[in-house]
C-alpha cells in the first residue's frame, strides 16, 4: 500500500480523498462487516500519543481545537472533534471521521509544507509553513516572516523584559476597543491577543527562556484566522517532535481499512456495470469552439470518443488530438466566414467571478446556442480535482466542450461536467444547486500549446454588456455532432 511508504504518501492522496467523499454519501449499512470499525464510535484510547497530536493539529487548522498540540486527548480535544464531526458531517464522531481529518492536515502540509522547526536562539519550536515561506527584512527587535499566498505572518525575536512588556502593550490596544484582549500571565509566560471589528487578529506570546522573552507575534486577516489559531497553539519551550501519524498505528490502519472497503466497493461496481461494447449507432452531440484561424476547433474528449464521423457546425472535421487526462479534444475543420478564433484569458479565474456558458444543449429540442450566467464556486474540481473548476452556471447534456466566458469576453475554462443530481439526492437525500464543472483555461492552454496551436490571448480586463458578450461568444461556440 503506498501509504505506507512516507515518501510516496502525497501521490495516493487525492485518490484516498476520493474514497472518502465516496464513503460520505454511501449509506452507511452497504459498509461490509469487515469494517464495522470504520462506523463505530470514536475512542481516542486506540491511538497513539502521535496520532491524537496530529488530530489535534487538524482541529486546529480547522479552526475547532484551541489548545495544546500534546497529544493528551481530553475535553477540550473531543469538543473539538464533536463540533468537527457535527459541522462536517452532521452527526456524532465516528472512526472515519478521523480519516477525514487526518487527510485535511496531509493535504495542508503537502501543500504549503507546514512542520515543526526548533530556533535555537530563542529556545522554542513552532509550526511554519516551510513551502511557502517568505523572509522579510528584520526589523530592530524581530526577524520577520509571512505566508506567500495568503495574510498570515509571525515576527521572532529574543527580547528584554521592559521590550517584551512593550510589545504586550501594543497587542493589547491594538484591537482599537472593540470587545476585551486575551490575557495570561504567569510565571516565565505571556500571552496577549487582540482582535479588531474586521476581523483581524494578532497574538503575542513570550516564554523565558536563557535569560530572554523569547517573543513570538503573529498576525492574520479573518481568513485565515485558523492558521493564526493553529500555529499559536503549536509554540513549545524546547524541541518537539515531528507531526506524522504513527506507522502501524489505529489511525493508520483505519485510513488503510477505508482504502481497502472502496477498493473492493469499486471492483464490484465496475463488474455489475460492465458491458459488451458495441458500435456506436446514435448520434451524440456537444459544444465546442475555434482556437484558430486555420480552422483548429476545442471540444471535451468524452465528446468525440468512439465517432466514425465529426461535424463541426455540419462540417467533415478531423480529431488532431485527444487527452483523456484533461478530458479534452482538438478538431480541425473548414472555417465558415462567421466563426473567428476565441481569445484566452492571460490569468486563471478568480473565486467568485462572474462567467458565462456558451453551448448547445438538447440539441435537436432547443435548437439553437444557448447562453447561461453564473459565478466561479470553487476553484478545483470534483474531489479536489486541481485541473478543473467549479462553476455555478447552468449547465445541461451537450453544453460539453462550449467555453466558459468571463465578464471582459475571454475564454476561462471549457465545460467538461455536471454533478448526477438523481444519483445524489438519492444517497443524500438532497438535490444539489448548479454544481457544475470546466477545464481551468490554463489547462486548455497547455493542451493548445501541445498540440502545436498557440492559444491567442486577450488584453483587456474592460466587462462588456450582457448582450455584447454573448454576440462574441456565439461568434467562436460551434455545434459538434458526433455519429
């Protein structure tokens, strides 16, 4: 099992993130009795000091766990895990829950590398994210670090005391009178926090240590007040030792246990839905767009998999390329006078933004190019699925392969998907809302480039009138159908 071996544990993650989320929405009796445990109730008395340590840590990070990350699991350390559990996954602690948690830290640390580093000249340990650290110049008291990609950042530094109780009084007015600071002052520690009406927090504390106030101040907008709170409850006095789940362990065991279940879960699906393939005898159909002037057409993979024939707006077109991987396509076809070639966006999307879905959906009932209006949800895919976007725009069978559009007209991604509503109302009980997903447009750049087509680019961030926008889209959104 590769989770075994430490230093592959990051390339089985997203497929252990998959068998989560599958064993989420499955109802629980399809759970054989071969893995009864992984429904019971949680019993911190079956880890190890290293694995309740590093449960502790995702709590924190997740914003549910304010303590220390000792290993020693008592009230506060199961509260922590019941609002988790309860917030999460609506109802009471079970041992799989664990597993989801413990995938949540792996993902954060392979991602921005947090870890334990001892400093020396302050005689203490603390949790940094090591990926995406940035060194700022030091200031006349501190050595200053940040987060690269978000507001979190910390200043070290070994001070007197009439320095260290200065730097105290700053964080306690700091928070500009709004509710009351967090105080605690005993002997050889001191902890000030304060928090302002936006949202933005900074905490100091100071250990004595050799003779100093070895001093430690972080800082963190509202976003990312879970890093702040993470770190803060990671300072010790002296070395600490690494966060790893303990190999052979019960945690370890059960995230195995779980991998197992969806394993055997998937042969026996993939069995009962395997069929003799036959010759295509339909006609499919989908949505694309022209990437060139030489007539080069983008479309989803799935589109024209298994054609005899493509036709691009009722014109013989020809596959160039195909990748199963990103699920895309290139077509090469005849350029009627009324197509010209899409322009990319130079950057990726942002979360939230505004995009517009250009395809041909039911086609044969609708008959003609249809244009829908939504927001970047999310900005990975299914199951964390980093080639992809969520979007929320309605999306319906044939909008695959139509590009979605941003406010300024450029292409941002290509539509590749919708989640089986049926399928999960059935599992959950509830009909998602427009959860619907796209290839980055970076992606189909590359995909572009691989191929031989240079993706053109947009030079305006200028947001065109509704109608504008759609007259440009229809002007590079064909009709593919696939017999």
């Amino acid at each position: 099992m590769c989770w075994l071996k430490t230093g592959t544990r990051m390339k089985c993650f997203a497929r252990i993130l998959a068998l989560i989320l599958a064993a989420w929405f499955l109802p629980h009796p399809t759970i054989a009795q071969d893995y009864a445990n992984l429904l019971q109730g949680f019993d911190a008395s079956r880890l190890s000091v290293g694995d309740k340590r590093f449960l502790q840590a995702a709590l924190a990070f997740e914003g549910d766990y304010q303590g220390l990350l000792d290993g020693a699991w008592g009230r506060l350390s199961q509260r922590a895990l019941a609002r988790f559990s309860a917030r999460e996954l609506n109802e009471a602690s079970r041992d799989w829950h664990m597993v989801v948690l413990a995938l949540s830290l792996i993902d954060k640390v392979d991602r921005d590398g947090w870890q334990f580093r001892y400093l020396p000249d302050l005689g203490i340990s603390l949790l940094v994210p090591s990926k995406k650290l940035v060194v700022d110049p030091p200031s006349e008291r501190f050595a200053n670090y940040r987060h690269r990609t978000n507001s979190f950042s910390y200043s070290v530094g070994a001070l007197d005391l009439d320095a260290a109780n200065s730097i105290h009084s700053f964080t306690e007015n700091w928070h500009e009178g709004y509710g009351k600071p967090y105080i605690v002052r005993k002997q050889g520690l001191a902890v000030t926090s304060s928090t302002k009406p936006t949202g933005e927090a900074l905490y100091t504390r100071s250990d004595f240590v050799n003779g100093k106030w070895s001093t430690v101040m972080l800082y963190a907008n509202k976003q990312d007040a879970n890093l702040l709170g993470a770190v803060s409850s990671s300072i010790v006095v002296g070395r600490t030792p690494p966060l790893d789940i303990t190999k052979d362990g019960y945690l370890n065991r059960t995230i195995l246990d779980l991998f197992r279940w969806f394993d055997e879960n998937q042969k026996d699906e993939e069995a009962s839905q395997k069929k003799p393939t036959e010759k295509r005898e339909t006609t499919g159909s989908g949505s694309g767009f022209v990437v060139s002037t030489s007539g080069h057409v983008l479309t989803n993979a799935h589109v024209v998999d298994g054609c005899r024939e493509i036709f691009v707006d009722k014109q013989r077109s020809q596959l160039v390329g195909s990748s199963p991987d990103f699920d895309l396509a290139l077509l090469l076809t005849q350029l009627p006078a009324s197509k010209a070639p899409a322009k990319f966006s130079p950057s990726p999307a942002l979360l939230n933004s505004d995009v517009t879905v250009v395809g041909y959906p039911y086609a044969g009932l609708l008959g003609g190019l249809n244009v829908t209006r939504g927001a970047i949800s999310s900005l990975t895919g299914l199951r964390g699925e980093a080639t992809q976007m969520q979007i929320s725009a309605p999306v319906q069978p044939g909008n695959s392969g139509g590009p979605v559009v941003g406010r300024d007209g450029e292409v941002v991604g290509v539509v590749v998907a919708k989640l089986n509503a049926k399928k999960l109302s059935e599992v959950t009980g509830d009909i998602p809302q427009n959860v619907n997903f796209a290839v980055r447009g970076e992606i189909a750049k590359l995909f572009l480039s691989q191929h031989g087509v240079q993706p053109l680019l947009g030079d305006s961030d200028e947001p065109m009138e509704a109608v504008a926008l759609a007259r440009i889209a229809s002007q590079f959104t064909v009709f593919i159908e696939c017999k």
